[in-house]
C-alpha cells in the first residue's frame, strides 16, 4: 500500500494545501523573514502493518468412497483355487498397468515427466480393460471407440498445459536495444540533440539562436488587464506579447488585501469556484510568474504562479505545502527509504518538493546537495525579485545541453558521442554527479572525418519529420496535417498488397500506423487535439487491437496522453499535452509566395485578376496612363494573349496601359499606378 500523500506525477503537481498565514509584508515572495526550518511530517505507512491475505489453496473435488468390487468382497472366503487364480489376474492387471504408464511415458514430454498426471483408475472387475477418466475438463473431447483414450486424454492435456509455455516464449523479452545520444553543438547558431535506438531516430530536439527557449524561466510581471469574463489575467513580463495567466494558476498571496466580508468568507473556505477574478485581483500588481508553455503563432506564453524550480533528483515548490513522490518509482521498500530521506531534510514551511523519478538509486548525500542547491537558488530568485525594478528575467533554466540531460537522461543510454569540447566538459560534469549505479555510460569525443549526424545516417531521419507523408513497411502511408485548431491524420493503404484475405492486409497497415503515429508524434512534437482516420475494419477483435496498439505505443511518451475508442467511422481522438512549440516553429518560416497557404494561384487566374482591375481603374474620369508592373510570367501572359483586350481599353477610355515584367518580382507582388490628367 503506498502513501498517498506521497503518490503525486512530477508531471502534475497538485496545489492542494496553501501557505495557512499570508505575509505581513504584502507578496510572499518579498518577505525577507527566515521561517524556522521544520522537518516534514510525514505518516509512514509500513507494507509490513497490512494484514496478508491468506492463500488459499486449491480447491479439491471430495471422491465418493467407491463401492467394494464383489470379488473383493468374496475374497476372504475364497478357496485356495480361487486365491491362486485371483493371484493370476493381480499380476496381469499390474503388467497392464505398467505398460499402460510406459506409453504414458513415451507421450509425456521430458519437461513434463517430473509432473504428476491424473491416471485412469483400473477397476478390479475387468482386469485388463482401463476404465475412461470420470472428470473430463471442458477442453478435452470424447474420442471414437478403438481410440486409447489414455494416451489421447493426455496428450489432449499437454496441449493444454503448452500453450501457456508457447505464448510465454512468443512473449519473451527481445535483446535490449543499442541506445545512444548524439549531441550537435558545433555551431553556434544550433544545437541539436538525437536519441537513437539501433540506429532509429526516436527522439530529437534541436535549439536555435533566432528561437529563445523561455519554458521554465521566472520573471517578475505585472497585471496589464483582468478579464472577469474568461477568468484570466494578461501579464507583462519584457516581451512583445503579453503572458496568459488563468485565475486558478494565481497563488492566493497575491490577492489583494481589502476585500468584501462575503469574498474573504470563499477564501477562508478555499471555495475558489465561486470567486471572481476582478474580485481579488486589480491592475498593476506586481508577481512572479514562470512560463508553462511557449508562445506559439499569435498566442502569448500560458504562465503560473505556483513555481517550481527542477533539479536533476527534486523538484522545490515554493508557495506549497506539498510533499511527494514519483509515481514512476515502484517498490515499497525503495519508497519507504526515500520517505525516510525526505523526512530528515529540513525545509521551512510553506515550501513543497517531490522527488523525481532520476531519484531511484540517489543517496542520502546526493539528495541533501541537490536540495540546498535548490534552497540557495530560490533565495537568489528572491532576492533578485526584490532588487529589480520593473518587469524582467528573474531565473533562465539551464542551456539546452543540461536541460536536455536533466528531463530525458536514461540509465538505459549506454553511449554519448559529442562533436563539441565544450559540451562535452558539461555532460562529463552532468555524469559525475549522477548516483554511482548511473555512470556506466561513456562519453566520446566524435572526431571522424564526417559530421556526426551524417556518420550516422541521421539527416534523412531528420527531414523526413518535416514531410507531411510518411511511408510504411507495408507500403501504406500516414498523412500528418497540423492545424490551428487539431492535427489530422489520415490512414493510407497505398499500395498495401491485396491478398486473399484483404481484412487482414489492413488489419497490418493500421497496426503499423498506430505505432509510427505514436513516434512522428513524438519527434514533431505535436499537441492538442489530434484525430486519426484509420482504414475501416470489420472484425471487432482486430480495432480493438489497433487500440491496444495505440496506447502501448503512447506509453513511451512523456507528455500526458489521452485517447477515445475507434468510431464507427473509422475515427480515434488523441489529447496530448504540448511540451512545447512544434519542431518545425525554430527551423521554418512562413512562404513568402502563398502566406502558408500551401497553394499559389495560377498564371492565367492572376492574369484575370489584375486586367479586372486595370479596366476598373482605366472606367474612372480624369485617368490618362496606366503603368503595371508584374511577375514576368504574368506580364508575358497578359502581353501575348490579352493584347486584344488591353488596345480596346485604350480606345474605349483614351488612356495609355503599360505593362512591365519584373523577374525579381515574387508570384503575389504586384504594382498599378494610375496617372490622371493634369488640370
């Protein structure tokens, strides 16, 4: 039984208890007060202490006394003639018994001989002649006459008890996977970092120079506007758009102080539905606030209140009173030792941590460095709070090297190959600090004559994330279309062969879908919602499959994930939690030709297009030239096919048009000018 109190994701940090006094110098956080450090109170709950239940034991069918055979009955009055026949007829029925286990023995496998097997009891009236099993299990089948139905019974019997052994060896572990990390941070401008496994790309996160990572970064802000309506707040941090701060992320410190009886009657209560933004909460407050999710498109940084400040074991929360561990960790020996660590560390109150998953194998000397290593960050967050006039970057995580290590680092990585001097020195630093059972990994220099990623045949993986078609081993496809509001994908069977049995060639294409969905989900980095047309089956037991497949393909994934059944039209909805922006947010920009479109409008159609509104212009009084410059493929179009038209307009309103192709001109670009008459 584990401790619930202490069963709490690193993903998702509840906010269920809050400082019970506020400070008296306003902000919390401004509160130069030292708060006398007390160790956590925690309830152990021993697994010893639970009561065990029994185990039961097998059920036995009670066996009715069999009746006396009548000879058995009769053979103490027997005479001496009958006693030596009924001598004769024990030794047959024992000859027959042991050549009746000898065949027994010949059906039964070696593996199986030592197993004690249910024999058919002989009876004594019939000596020679086996009776049939009297407790016949629903798998076993009646035999035809002539049959021995011994030798059937048991090999109907060790089929049965193979079958558990067959799926066992089909179910049995692969060989562990080669994984390595490749880390690109040569130049300046970009760092990239991919995760292989036996040479497949399952992970890749690259940084940019033009594209600031902000996830995880304080900053002091201010209020700018209060929405009662939505319930959110807009806060100015020092960026160009202002950050999006819902009411349930703002930490009951920050509310302000005179506030209606009824309103601080909800507070004391924690009914925090039943408050108002506009309530407890005016304009041009002061708070620090920690970016949740990056900006993506128009929409500005998601913010929060609630800090948390990570470390490569713990995780501090200041403003919470929440203490716990990561589900991820299992074994309630190993639990129990880690509640024993937790209590005897010191933190002040009013200040929540959990341990994370990295922390499995740590000692209690490594946790107590890493946690006043986080303490004395959070006092340098403060006092920084406290000095900086205005809105600014209070704490910027670590660079993208170190953040990568300290969030996806995995025992498992058996080889770090690293193109950069630099880089190397901080994952060598990154190595010694983990527990000693963790730094079996080995560090390389890449110094072979090609780049890394090329050595290792990545940049193909890697351009292919960018592509909206991805083929598959059967020779369908997925479709992958990003938009606004969802992701949609579309199941393909391409050229899938269509054998005899056509359900079953697309049972296999929606299976390998379901698999490499899951992954290009992962490499592109892609959130929200997410709704998947897979190819119509028929069978039930076969989309139940491609469901079962789908969410053991997800389990991988360190975003939280959430899916629906398959429809009746073929359609499953995915809710996955964005990291970040998407991948392709720092390495592309918007079409210069179509606006992100995807499609250009044709020449003949753009042609039209501008001698409309040449004509237009040309009807209007006092209009005496017209000078066009255009694309040249759409000027040689209007000068070759729409001469006709252009010298009757010139005639018509007494103008002169000119049109002039420009090759430098982009297919959108366009310039009229009407000259009118002089006065």
């Amino acid at each position: 039984m584990t401790d619930k109190k202490n069963d709490i994701s690193e993903n998702e940090v509840k906010k269920s208890s809050v400082p019970r006094k506020k400070a008296t110098t306003g902000a919390w956080w401004k509160s130069s007060e030292t708060v006398s450090a007390q160790p956590v109170d925690e309830t152990k709950q021993d697994s010893g202490s639970e009561a065990e239940t029994p185990k039961t034991k097998k059920a036995t069918t009670a066996r009715k006394p069999r009746a006396k055979s009548p000879r058995k009955s009769a053979k103490k009055e027997a005479s001496p003639a009958n006693s030596v026949e009924s001598v004769k007829q024990k030794e047959q029925t024992e000859k027959n018994g042991e050549a009746a286990e000898g065949e027994k023995a010949k059906k039964v496998p070696r593996s199986r001989r030592g197993r004690k097997k249910k024999t058919p009891e002989v009876s004594d009236a019939q000596p020679g002649k086996e009776e049939t099993l009297t407790d016949i299990d629903d798998g076993e089948r009646e035999h035809p006459p002539g049959v021995d139905t011994q030798a059937a019974a048991v090999k109907s019997r060790d089929e049965i008890q193979d079958s558990p052994e067959k799926e066992k060896a089909a179910d049995s572990p692969a060989v562990k996977p080669v994984i390595k990390l490749l880390i690109n941070a040569e130049e300046p401008e970009e760092c990239r970092l991919a995760l292989l496994e036996d040479g497949r790309l399952e992970s890749i996160h690259v940084a940019t120079t033009s594209r600031e990572q902000t996830k995880n970064n304080i900053y002091k802000g201010r209020i700018v506007a209060i929405e009662p309506n939505l319930q959110v707040a807009f806060v100015d941090y020092g960026t160009e758009k202002n950050g999006f701060l819902p009411f349930s992320e703002i930490h009951p410190e920050y509310y302000k102080d005179k506030v209606t009886e009824k309103v601080q009657k909800y507070i004391d209560q924690h009914q925090w539905k039943k408050l108002s933004i506009d309530d407890v909460m005016e304009k041009d407050s002061e708070l620090l606030v920690q970016v949740v999710k990056e900006e993506v498109g128009k929409k500005g940084a998601n913010m929060t209140t609630y800090l948390s400040i990570p470390g490569r074991c713990a995780v501090l929360m200041p403003g919470s009173d929440s203490t716990g561990i990561s589900r991820k960790i299992s074994g309630e020996e190993k639990r129990s030792q880690l509640r024993e660590y937790m209590s005897s560390m010191n933190i002040p109150e009013g200040i929540g941590w959990i341990l994370r998953t990295a922390s499995n194998d740590i000692t209690k000397t490594v946790l107590s460095r890493d946690v006043n290593y986080l303490m004395k960050l959070w006092d340098d967050i403060k006092k920084k709070g406290q000095e900086l006039d205005g809105v600014g970057l209070i704490y910027q995580d670590h660079d993208h090297v170190l953040r990568f290590l300290r969030e996806h680092f995995d025992p498992d990585i058996q080889e770090i190959l690293v193109d950069s001097e630099e880089a190397l020195k901080q994952v060598e630093g990154f190595i010694e600090l983990l527990p000693v059972k963790q730094r079996k990994v080995k560090c390389k220099l890449h110094s072979g004559s090609r780049p890394i990623f090329n050595q290792y045949s990545i940049e193909d993986q890697i351009e292919s994330i960018y592509k909206a078609k991805v083929n598959l081993p059967s020779g369908g496809s997925i479709v992958i279309n990003p938009t606004e509001a969802l992701v949609a994908i579309d199941v393909n069977s391409g050229s899938t062969q269509r054998g005899a049995n056509f359900e079953e060639t697309i049972f296999q294409a929606n299976m390998e879908a379901a698999k490499e969905l899951a992954r290009q989900l992962r490499l592109r980095d892609l959130g929200g919602l997410i709704v998947v047309d897979f190819i119509d089956m028929r069978q039930k037991k076969n989309i139940r499959d491609v469901e079962r497949q789908v969410k053991q393909a997800m389990k991988r994934d360190k975003a939280k994930v959430d899916t629906s059944r398959i429809s009746k039209f073929g359609l499953m909805q995915i809710s996955r939690q964005k990291l970040g922006a998407p991948i392709e947010a720092g390495n592309y920009r918007v079409c210069e030709h179509c606006n992100g479109r995807g499609t250009v409008r044709s020449v003949e159609t753009q042609a039209l297009f501008y001698l409309r509104r040449i004509h237009t212009g040309a009807s209007r009084k006092a209009v005496v030239r017209i000078e066009c410059r255009f694309p040249l493929d759409i000027a040689s179009y209007l000068l070759n096919n729409k001469r006709t038209e252009i010298e009757d307009l010139e005639k018509k309103y007494e103008c002169e048009v000119f049109i002039l192709g420009e090759p430098l001109m982009k297919p959108s670009d366009n310039e009229i000018i009407f000259h009118k008459a002089e006065k």
